[in-house]
C-alpha cells in the first residue's frame, strides 16, 4: 500500500553529524524515540523560510517523524524506529481479514496499548501546521499517520491518507464506531483479562505472548455480527481510488510541497511526491535521515519538525 516525486535540486541543507559547534541531545522522554540529530541551525531556517514565504497554497504531506517527538515511535528510523529496535511489523492486510486468531491478537495487543496510544497529545509541529492552516498559507494537509494528532491539533483541511486508528467500522455492513466505544465494549467482555503493555506501535499495537492473546474476546457488529476493523489501511490494503483523486485535486490546487517527517518509502505517499515534479512544483523535505525523494526534492533539510517549523514566521 504505502508510498512518492520532485525538484530541480537547488538547496541541500544537508549538515554533516561531527559538525563540533552544536550538541546532539535527546532531552525530553518524549523524544525517545527521535533519531539524534542536530538542532537548526540559521542557514537551514533561512531556506525554509523562503521556500514557505514563496508559496501561497502550501500542500505540506506529514509522516510518522512528525509524531516521534509526541512520544510515538515509528517503523523505520536508524536506530530508533520499530524495524531497527525489533522484530515486529504491522499486520497484512488479508492476515487481518482472513484469520480469526490473527484479529484476536490484533484486538487483544491494540486494547492493551490503547489507554497509552489514546492519550498522546500533538507537538508543536502539529501545531504549526495548524496556524499556518489558520493564516491562509496551508492549502491542504495529507497525514500518513493514523494517530489523529492533527485532529487533535485542530486541523481541518486535511486528508488522513491511511484513516484513523480512533474510528472503527464493520467488514460486512460499514457501521461505524469510535474505538473508544469499543474499548468498553472489550471491557465487557474481558473482565477478569490483564496483560501489561509496553512498547506502543505506531498504530497501538504492543507485545503480548500467544498465551496471553489466548483468551482474550473480540466483539462482533453490533448491526449484523460482522467483522470489526479499525478505519486503518494496514500494510498489503490499498487507499482507495476516490481518496487518492481527492488529494491529487487539492495537490494540482497548490503552488509547492513540503514534506515533513516522512522517508517516502511507501507508494501510497510518493505518489503525490510524482506528481508534484511533474507538476514542477518546488518541493521541500524535512526529514531526520535520508528520503525517497532526495534526488529530486528543491531542498532538504535534516532537523527535527517540531524545532525547525516554529522557526519560519508565517505571514
Ligand atoms: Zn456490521
């Protein structure tokens, strides 16, 4: 399912890691999972800020680095991320659909890791996005996070490519819920079942043992007793031909792109990036570590989001 476009090539604000007057620092407990990397420095600023100065309909593309420094890691980042740390992956789509067993670990590790997943809130890049939205600068934003945390931000012109883990809905009839109404109804059917979380994924998934998945419930619809699956585009899915026309149309609406933490490894992204080059718009790249599109991406600019974004005065 996942994936990306660009540029003529004209910054590369690319700084080099044993650069001796700035510190590498992993301060807060939120950036845990944060890949080190060095903190703005004025060059990188000023490209950035004439790049978002120069555009009137921004089209900024959000990936899972965005929310690493909210506290929620990510799959891919060196070191840091889940596939550097571990040796899980996301379940498949048709893993989903097709096995019982495997919806029950899903629901089982997803109703451990709720309460934490739920509760986290959006970093100042999320915030960012947000104003600029506010002061007519950003035309549309495309998440490929399923976190809500631009909801919870406030955002509003805005696409979650890959849904939203905080809804749910019915294989068989499209009823709809919220997942937090289903927690209570996980609560109903598992009073006695405990299992401790750690180690939240970027879509709520944790760890859990087969004998603690074991006996653990999973509510059917409560219209028709069909399956019940978060309003998620799993890995192996695809994002749905309407969705994709939409965002192309806000994308051919804009004048430039910015992507902000997000490598671009996966299709259902990079698409836009395509079509962005072939458009000829100017696109930047804002991302700890290296990208899909770095080739041909008007400038790259490796800090974290939520220090350099604050940065760029929006007017
Ligand atoms: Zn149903």
């Amino acid at each position: 399912m996942f994936s990306a476009r660009n540029g003529s090539g004209i910054f590369r604000a690319v700084r080099l890691p044993h650069c001796k007057s700035r510190s590498v620092s992993r301060a807060s407990p939120n950036l845990t999972f944060v890949p080190a990397c060095l903190p703005p420095d004025p060059a990188e600023v000023e490209e950035l800020q004439r790049f978002v100065s120069n555009s009137k309909r921004l089209f900024v593309m959000t990936g899972a680095g965005i929310s690493t420094e909210s506290g929620i890691p990510d799959y891919r980042s060196e070191g840091v991320g889940l596939y550097a740390r571990t040796d899980r992956r996301p379940i498949q789509h048709a893993e989903f659909v097709r096995s019982a067993s495997a919806r029950q670990r899903y629901w089982a590790r997803n109703f451990v890791g709720w309460p934490q997943f739920s509760s986290h809130q959006p970093n100042k890049a999320h915030l960012v996005l947000r104003d600029w939205e506010k002061l007519g600068k950003l035309h549309w934003l495309v998440t490929q996070n399923v976190d809500a945390l631009h909801a919870k931000a406030g955002s509003q012109r805005m696409t979650e490519l890959h849904g939203c883990i905080h809804r749910v809905f019915c294989l068989a009839c499209g009823d709809r819920i919220l997942r937090s109404e289903l927690q209570e109804h996980f609560e109903a059917l598992n009073p006695t079942w405990k299992a401790e979380a750690f180690g939240v994924a970027p879509d709520g998934d944790v760890f859990l043992t087969d004998e603690q998945v074991r006996n653990f419930r999973v509510p059917a619809c409560r219209k028709c007793g069909g399956i019940l699956k978060p309003d998620v585009t799993f890995f192996g899915d695809t994002v749905s031909q309407e969705k994709v026309s939409f965002v192309h149309q806000r994308l051919a609406e804009s004048d430039s792109m910015l992507i902000a933490g997000s490598s671009m490894q996966v299709y259902s992204g990079y698409r836009f990036a395509l079509a962005a080059r072939e458009k000829k718009l100017p696109i930047a790249v804002l991302n700890i570590g290296p990208t899909r599109l770095d080739h041909f991406a008007s400038l790259k600019l490796n800090s974290r989001c939520g220090e350099l974004l604050p940065l760029i005065v929006c007017t």
